[in-house]
C-alpha cells in the first residue's frame, strides 16, 4: 500500500485561525509598558504609559534590575527575543508581569540613528505598538 494524499479542501473554504495576541490593547493602550534592552551585565529600560511619550529611561544593574521588577504592579514588558529574554520573561511572569517578545527584525526597522541601548529600547516600544508584528508569549 501506498501514500496516499489528504483529501484536498474546497478552494473557498475558510481556515480557522485563533485571534492574534495583542500587546496590552494596541495604540489605545491601558497599562504601562516597560520595553527593555537586555545585555550581559547592565539593562537598558523606558517606560511608557502613554503611546509616542516616555517617561522614565533607566539603566540598571543586574541586582537593580531584578528589585526595579520586584517592586513594580503587573505591567506589559517588552524585549526582543534572544536567549536570554526568554530567561528573563519566565523570570518576570514569575513575578506576575505579561512578557511579550519581539521579533528581532521588526524592532530593526523603528530605530533611529546608531544602534544603542537607548535607541533600542525606544524601538522595542514603537514595535510593540504595531499589531502587524507578531509577538511570541
């Protein structure tokens, strides 16, 4: 007996597909974010709680990193996805943050000028506003 092909669907049929995740509710956001740029030993962090304006720029220590997350209510945190994001958002969801991680590629295309901590992190919440980028949880 032989392979035998799936049936083939009828060309205007629809597929089912589950709902995109969106980052903490699109433009029209209701929680704060705190996008992050992560290194070996120093982060680079800025908040946002209102789209396009940033409040607060930090660069923390590894030790200051953890307490600035310890300390804060639950909030949306971006990163672009690498290894060690994926260390730090089981870390931070352990702590009850949402972690959303960022396609490497599509975080690229919002930075402005050189490539540094600061641009990045800038990057990652203007990335984070698009709904056509995908996210990974």
């Amino acid at each position: 007996m032989g392979w035998t092909p799936p049936p083939k669907r009828h060309q205007r049929a629809k597929e089912i597909t589950a709902p995109k995740p969106r980052i903490g509710g699109g433009a029209h956001m209701d929680t704060t974010r705190v996008a992050v740029d992560l290194a070996k030993s120093v982060f680079q962090v800025a908040v946002s709680s209102v789209p396009g304006r940033i409040d607060q720029h930090q660069r923390l220590s590894r030790e200051r990193f953890e307490r600035f997350f310890a300390q804060r209510e639950s909030t949306d945190v971006l990163m672009e996805a690498c290894g060690m994001a994926h260390h730090w958002g089981r870390h931070l969801e352990a702590l009850g943050h949402r972690v959303w991680l960022l396609p490497p590629a599509d975080v690229a295309r919002y930075r402005d000028g050189n490539k540094t901590d600061r641009a990045d992190t800038v990057a990652i919440l203007e990335a984070g506003r698009n709904e056509a980028i995908d996210p990974s949880r």
